[in-house]
C-alpha cells in the first residue's frame, strides 16, 4: 500500500475498536498469559493497541508503508517485520496465530492459501490458536444483487478525501480507491490504489485447515458476509 493509503487505513480502521476489542477477548479466551501471538498481515498495528501488554507479538506485513505506521506506535510488547504471510521464516513458534480484517482475502489462489495455512501450521505450537476471518462468496452475491456501482467516501479529513467503489470480477472483489488531495500550491491531485480480494467458502477453507491439521472450535457471522473462525492446531505436519 502506498504511504498515503497506509495513512488513511490507519484512520479509518482505528473507528472499527469494538472488532479488535471482540479479537482481544477472543485472544484472551484462548489463549495463556504471556503467550507468543503471531499477527499475520498485521498492517498498521491496530490489533496490537488492544492486545494484553503481557503478551509478546510478532506482526508481519508486507507493506513497509503499512508498517512504518505500525512502528510509530511504540509499542514494546510488539516487533514488526516485513515479510510475506504465504512465504515467511522466523526463529520461533507461537501460542496464537492472527489474521484479520479480510487479510486472507488478499490471497488470490488456492496455492497461495495453502502455503499460508502451511505456513501458520509450521510456526504453531502444537495445539496452538488460530483465529481469522475472511469475506464469504455471498459478498460477491451481494454485489450483483446491490449491483454498486457508485462511489463510497470512505474518509473525509483535513482536506484529504479517499473514496472507494468495489465491483466484481468472477469470485474476486475489485476495490478502487482514490485518495484526493491537494497539492503544496493548492492544486486537486489524485492517486488511485486497487486491491484484488477474492472471497472462500467456508467448505473451501475447512477443507484447506484441515489439511493442514486445524480444527474449528468456534464459528462466528460478522455482518452479512464476513465469517470469523478460531480453529485449533489438533496434529503437526
Ligand atoms: C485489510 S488489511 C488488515 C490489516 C490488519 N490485520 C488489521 O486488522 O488492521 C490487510 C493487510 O494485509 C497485508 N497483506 C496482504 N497480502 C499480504 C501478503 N501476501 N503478505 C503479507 N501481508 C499481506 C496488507 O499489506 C495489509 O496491511
């Protein structure tokens, strides 16, 4: 993501505290005190606001604009590294695993998604924690049905304006956003930033975690097409 965007997500997602409220106690539920909680697609650090300080977190994104924001919090219980969630290594394994507001989403292949879940299963301890949430296919459904074709505001601060649409391509969702703005010399100016989500089924992804070893102990709707699912890492591959 581009700084401006990594700027702006960070505003607008720091209004949705009650979902990383229902994160953190879901955390808290599962997990120990003092457990190592891996963030996957961590972005601008939000989640690690609202996490118990004794625990210690690992965050890792690929975006360094997202993660720039992310440092700038200064928060000591937490290290964030760059790096890609489907292809990542580090020195050490975890109690919980994160990933959160349509992260999974942003991978666009079946191969993709089965390295991510390899990859969370190799960093897990056994009988570790994995709670994540992705977009469901109804959202595309909805799509076709609300056939949206407007522009949305999605923020409108200190002159800056980012506005969004998203449209449908096959199972994949099309979010375009432009950031408008205006220059040192007061001129408009405009940069555009578009990000490809393509939405799962549940059966798709319980086929996936199982493979891997992952069982689902708890299964929740979030809105109309967003699932939130905490699975357990019942075997080690
Ligand atoms: C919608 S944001 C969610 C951020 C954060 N989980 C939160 O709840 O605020 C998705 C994040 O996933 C990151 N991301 C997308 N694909 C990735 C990949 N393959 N590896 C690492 N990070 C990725 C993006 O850079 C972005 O920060």
């Amino acid at each position: 993501m581009a700084y401006d965007f990594a700027e702006i997500y960070d505003e607008i997602y720091q209004k949705c505290k009650n979902y990383y409220l229902l994160i953190s106690n879901l955390v808290r539920r599962f997990a120990s005190p003092k457990a190592k909680i891996l963030d996957l697609g961590c972005g601008t650090g939000i989640l690690e606001m609202y996490l118990p300080k004794d625990y210690k977190i690992v965050g890792i994104d690929n975006s360094k604009e997202m993660l720039k924001i992310a440092k700038r919090k200064n928060l000591k219980n937490a290290k964030f590294v760059l790096g890609d969630i489907r292809n990542f290594s580090l020195k050490e394994k975890f109690d919980a695993a994160i990933c959160i507001n349509d992260t999974l989403n942003h991978l666009t292949s079946l191969k993709d998604l089965k390295s991510f879940f390899s990859n969370v299963a190799r960093y897990l301890k056994k009988g570790g924690i994995f709670i994540f949430d992705f977009n469901t296919l109804s959202l595309i459904k909805n799509l076709q049905k609300e056939n949206e074709s407007g522009w949305i505001v999605a923020s409108e601060t200190k002159g800056k304006i980012l506005i969004y649409k998203k449209f449908r391509e096959r199972n994949f969702v099309v979010w375009k956003f432009v950031y408008i703005f205006k220059t040192k010399n007061n001129i408009l100016n405009s940069k555009e930033e578009k990000i490809v989500e393509r939405a799962y089924d549940l059966k798709q992804i319980e086929k996936i975690m199982k493979k891997f070893g992952f069982k689902a102990i708890e299964k929740r709707k979030i809105g109309n097409y967003k699932i939130l699912l905490v699975a357990h890492l019942y075997f080690l591959i």
